[in-house]
C-alpha cells in the first residue's frame, strides 16, 4: 500500500470559486413519490432536541398539544381583560 493519499484526497480542502455542472445529465428525484404530503423542515434547539430522540415522537407531542388546545374551551372576552394602566 502506497504511503502517499490519492489527488483527491490531498485537494479535499480545496473549493473552487466557480463549478459547472451538466444538468443534461440529471435524473428526476427517485423518493419524490413517497412524499405524500408536503413536509416542513423545523430546526430545534439543542436544549429541545436532547429531550426526543424521533422526529415521530416530536410530531406526537405537538399534535397531543394542538388536540389540548382545540378541546379546550375559549374563555369570552379573554383578550379584553387587561388590568387598568397606571
């Protein structure tokens, strides 16, 4: 085994200002169509993240939350109760 890395490892590091690339040759996305529905990217905190290990069980803990809140009666004229300035 050779002691010297191959070209493309020692130019790994190196990023080119500008690259072409030939779109002729692109494919159409393989897993498009296990997409059902459309899906949203969320980015949580580290703090967040620590506490699900699963993207499902984040999903489960929000949809537990939207149920609470939908059964959840609505107090009449909350947002027009407001202590008195001064």
């Amino acid at each position: 085994m050779s002691k010297t890395a191959p070209r493309d490892r020692r130019n790994a590091n190196h990023i080119r200002e500008e690259y072409e690339f030939d779109y002729s040759q692109a494919k159409p996305n393989r897993f498009a169509a296990r997409m059902k529905q459309p899906v949203v990217a969320v980015v949580l905190e580290a703090d967040v993240a620590s506490v699900f290990d699963s993207s499902a069980k984040v999903n489960a803990e929000l949809r537990s939350i939207i149920a609470r809140r939908r059964s959840r009666p609505r107090a009449v004229g909350a947002a027009k109760r407001r202590r008195p300035a001064g």
